[in-house]
C-alpha cells in the first residue's frame, strides 16, 4: 500500500505538460550547428566555433561574406554522365511514342510508321487515337513514377542504390530490345505490334523506376561540403563561405542540364520516325544506352556509397505513433506538434520505453514532412508544364508544320534548358552571390510554378486560334480524316508560337526540378534519402494519374479547357506555395550526413577518404 501511495503522490506530468516551447521556424534556421552535435568541436583564436576542423561562419559572416559552390569530385560528373545515357535512351524513345500509339501507318508511307516526303501526314503505326494514345503513355508514366517508391525502400534497406541503379539498366536494356522488335516493318504490318510494344514500354518503366530515384541521391552522396564554413581565396585574399546549398545547386544544374541534353535525341527520333520509320527511331537510343554498362563498371570501385542500413521508415512511424498517442491529431499544423514524438520530451513525462532514435532524428522528420509538402505542389505545375496528357500532341497535330513533325518543336524544351543552365550557373547565380543576394528555394520554385502557369496560358490560347482557323473548327485535331483526301486540314496558326509556352515551361524547370532534388536529398534522414528522393518523383505519378483520369477530354472540341482549367490551378497554388513555405528561404542548408556514414570508395586497393572537407578546404586553399 505504501507503494501505492508514493505513486500517486507522484503521478507523472502528461506529455504536454513537459513539451518545450520550441519555435520551429528558428529551428529551422539553427539546424545547421544541430545537425553537427556528434562532430569534433572547439574554437579558434578569434572565437569562431569549428566543427572537424571547419571554420564556422558567425551569423553576422552568413549574411555578409559571399558564398561559393565548393569542388565537386570528378566522379559525380560520371554520374551525371550515367545520367545523360540512360535519359537520352529513355527520352529518345519517350518523344514518340504518342504518335507511334495515335496515328495509323501513313498511307503514302513504306509501311515502316514513316510518311513519303513532304507529306502532310505523321507518322504513325498503331491507329489508336489520342484517348487510348493518352491512356497508355501516361500509364507509363505512372508506373515510371510510382514504384520508385518501392525501389527506394528496397535499397535503402536491403540492396544500396548502386546495386538497384545497376538492375534497372539491365531491365531496361532487354526493354529496349523488344521495342526495337515491335517496330520492325512486318510486325507493324502483321497487326500485331501492340502487343509486344505494351509490354516493353511498361518493361522500360519498371527498369527507369529502379534507376530514377537511386541516382541522384547517389550524386549528391558524392558531395564533400556537409555544412557551410570559411576558406580563405588564396589569390584575392577574400574570406569566402563554401555554402553546402550552392555546392548542390551547381552539380544538381549540370545534372539537369545532361539529362536534357540527353533529351535533345527526341530531335533524331521525331525526325527518323518521319523519314525512315520506328524501327530506326528505337534503334538510337538503345545504342546509346550501351554506353552504360562500362561507364558503371569503371565507376563502381570509385564511388561513395551509403550502405543499406536498414530504413529510418519505422522510426517515423513510431515517432507519429508516440505524437497520435498523445493529443497529436488535435495539433496537427501547430506549433510543438513534434515535440510530443522527442524522446527527451517522453522521458521527462515518465516514459521508459527504449529508443532507437533521438531528438535530432525527429527533427529530420519534421523537415522530411515539409519537404514532402512542398513537393505536393508539383503535379500541377508539370500539367501546366507539357500540357495535360496528349493535348499538346493533339494541339500541334491541327496547325500546318510546313512538313516538319509534329513533335519537333517539344524538343526545344530540352533544348532551352541546355541554353539556360550554363547562363544560370555561370552568370546568373555568381552575379547574385557576388553581390550577397541570397535566392531561396523556395522563392526559386514559385518563380517556376509562376512561369510554368504562363506559359500554361499560351497553350490555351493557341488551341482557342486554332479551333477558329481550321478547317473543321472545334474538330481540328482529326479534321484529316474529316475532309476529302487533298483538300487542306490544318490551321493557319504559326506552328512556330507553340515554341514560346515549350521555352517558358523548360525554363521553369531549372527553378522547381532542380531545386526539388536538393530539398529531398537535405531534409530527408540519412537512411531515406532514395525514399524521399521518390517521394518528389512520385509528384509525376500523380499528375499522370490525373492525365489518365481525364484522358476521355482530351480530344477535340473540349482541348481549350484541358490547358486554361489547370493554368487556374496552377495561378491559385503559386500565391497559396509561396505563403505556405516563404519562412523556409531564411534556414541555413545542411547536409545530416556525415562523411563516416558512406563506404570508403577504393582505387588501386586503397582507400581514397579523409575527412572530406578537410580535404577539399585544403584544396581550394593551394588552389
């Protein structure tokens, strides 16, 4: 009884009653020290505090010292490299396939999916129709899009990404292979070719789906820089900040940049699926695929890789069950919402559970969380970006192309992007740096979404011209088929003005897609970077499923609304992103993964890793 007594005297405080008063936003803002708590510190002779040997900068140096990209190592531009062969294969071959599921073989053609030249035909082979065209090709991007999730978790937990980034290409290598098979002029002629093709297209899903989401946080695994410090130019004498953020931003560019550049084979392809037929138009981009067997043989020895530790997906949700557990659902949105999940705060309220994780890992999640409501915004903007599922194909194939694809002009939005990046890298983002102007994420992605609805407007205003123009009105997109043989089709609109929405939306790209990578890679736990980086590639599922769900209006006479209903969505998200995520522009970047968390990469049988930034920092010191 006595026993008894003394526990009721001291009944132990609810989980509320101990939670601290935390003010996230200033949280977010110190993270950068946090996030280096099991470092090696200590201070110089002028008082900067120093993490493994790192000079620090104080708060008055972070917002008046320039910052600077730090080296990258030689192997993450081969990893781009991987990068540009695998979407060069997969884009190549991606440019097509609308037109190669619409149309019927042209029948001026040689029975190849090529039309004769200077024919107003395009090419075509299936005779499916947009609908069916639409249904199949964002099916694949589903697909493409949504089990990298799955492909994450399995290396992050069992496999390492190396080892998936590898399965996928061998997947998608035999993918290739049949594609080339069902293009063949006696399989297209046989009636047959759906068959075969469906299967390699959704084949090729599944391969990029193992390969997407497992190569870029493999990239950015290479980065030496995990937290911002000070150097000393050692030709201007200027103290400088090697700033993690930019360190990313600039490979993440130069990522991006060969994935479009590998894009730009779209213009071989279009154009060798017009003269010569689909079998050459899958042909090209399967050789250039070989290219990635050898170069990923040569990197493997080299890299640094995070091993699967077992993903951190368990923890987050113990962590989100310990915060239901205690009034959390009331509080979601709220300040302190995630001070109920810290087992510091648990413990002071008498918890005596064991934990398998700390306060800072909640903290990683809450940052994963925002992360992930960020990428929530995307599917909207990649609508306006490309068109809502075929109805840009639909669109171009009403206006007179003069003879050229219709696909043609697509291409130029890799094309704005191979122009643009080195313009951003190179003199945009050092001008503003240079003067300490510090453009964040989050004001660099609603300048894209604000573009990408722009650009949006264009489409739906040429589709309105071209309906007036045509020949057959609000029939415009299968008006061929409508008028005698002869007799002329097409709109008098300029093919040449559905450039300016193409350039607007690629240019977009460099502000959302680019800096979504670094978002997913930084806010995410070590062990779930691959899951998270999936998460934002799984936006992509969700606007094809949205191109699925309305696949039945993309055709004529409802095509206007199909671009101006999502160019209002996208206007009211941009304002509505911005003033949700806005206090984000003022955090400090960092990386929550140490150096001694990879694999040592080995060449020549020895161990190429110091600490990282020490090295480098030695580097640009002699440099």
């Amino acid at each position: 009884m006595a026993d008894t007594a003394s526990a009721i005297g001291t009944a132990l405080a609810s989980v509320g009653s101990v939670r601290a008063s935390v003010d996230e936003r200033a949280l977010d803002e110190k993270l950068g020290v946090d996030a280096t708590a099991a470092s090696v510190r200590g201070t110089t002779d002028d008082g900067h505090e120093t993490v493994d040997g790192l000079v620090l900068p104080t708060e008055e140096e972070k917002s008046t010292l320039r910052r600077v990209a730090g080296r990258m190592p030689t192997t993450a531009y081969y990893l781009c490299a991987v990068e540009f062969a695998e979407r060069a294969s997969y884009y190549g071959c991606n440019q097509v396939y609308k037109n190669f599921i619409r149309a019927p073989l042209p029948p001026d053609g040689p029975g190849t999916g090529a039309a004769a030249p200077g024919s107003d035909y395009t090419a075509g082979a299936l005779d499916q129709g947009t609908v069916v065209a639409t249904a199949m090709t964002e099916a694949f991007k589903f697909l493409a899009y949504a089990l990298p999730v799955y492909f994450a978790w399995l290396a992050d937990t069992k496999y390492g990404r190396f080892k998936m980034i590898c399965w996928g290409v061998a997947i998608c290598g035999i993918a290739h292979t049949i594609m080339i098979i069902s293009a063949l002029p006696p399989v297209l002629q046989s009636g047959h070719a759906i068959g075969p093709f469906a299967f390699s297209l959704y084949l090729l899903a599944i391969g990029a789906a193992q390969f997407k989401p497992n190569i870029s946080p493999t990239l950015m695994d290479q980065n030496p820089h995990k937290i911002a410090h000070i150097i000393t130019d050692a030709k201007s004498g200027e103290r400088i900040i090697v700033d993690p953020e930019e360190s990313i931003n600039s490979v993440m560019l130069w990522f991006y940049l060969l994935i479009n550049l590998g894009s730009t084979f779209g213009i071989a392809t279009s154009y060798l699926a017009k003269l010569v037929g689909y079998w050459a138009a899958y042909l090209i981009p399967t050789i250039l695929y070989l290219l990635l067997p050898p170069l990923l043989f040569y990197l493997n020895p080299r890299l640094v890789k995070q091993p699967p530790g077992g993903s951190d997906l368990v923890n987050v949700f113990k962590v989100l069950g310990d915060i239901f557990a205690h009034g959390g659902l009331k509080s979601i949105g709220r300040k302190g919402f995630w001070e109920a999940g810290k087992p510091s705060v648990l413990r002071a309220a008498g918890s005596t559970k064991t934990f398998s994780y700390d306060d800072q890992f909640v903290n990683d999640v809450r940052r994963t969380f925002q992360a992930c409501g960020i990428f929530l915004f995307i599917p909207i903007w990649q609508i306006n970006d490309t068109g809502l599922g075929a109805a840009a194909n639909a669109l171009t194939a009403g206006m007179d192309t003069k003879g050229l694809p219709n696909d043609l002009l697509d291409n130029l939005n890799a094309v704005s992007i191979v122009v643009m990046v080195p313009v951003m890298n190179h003199i945009v983002y050092p001008f503003l740096r240079k003067r300490g102007i510090r453009w964040g994420a989050i004001s660099r992605m609603t300048f894209g979404f604000a573009l990408g609805t722009i650009g949006s407007v264009g489409y739906a205003v040429l589709q309105y011209y071209v309906y007036r123009t045509s020949p057959c009105g609000w029939r415009a997109t299968t008006c061929a088929k409508i008028v005698p043989e002869g007799a002329e089709s097409l709109s008098t609109v300029s093919y040449g003005l559905y450039s300016i929405p193409v350039v607007l939306g690629a240019v977009s790209e460099i502000f959302v897609n680019v800096t979504a990578y670094g978002i997913a890679y930084s806010r995410s736990p070590k062990n779930m970077k691959g899951l998270v980086a999936s998460v934002n590639l799984f936006m992509n599922a969700i606007s094809a499923a949205i191109g699925l769900a309305t696949a039945p209006a993309i055709q004529d006479p409802y095509l206007v609304w199909a671009f101006a209903g999502p160019t209002i969505a996208g206007a009211v998200s941009c304002v509505a992103f911005y003033l949700t995520f806005r206090h984000l522009d003022h955090e400090e970047f960092v990386l929550n993964t140490g150096f001694d968390d990879f694999k040592p990469a080995r060449v020549d049988g020895d161990e190429e890793r110091v600490p990282a930034d020490n090295q480098v920092a030695l580097e640009e010191k002699k440099a």
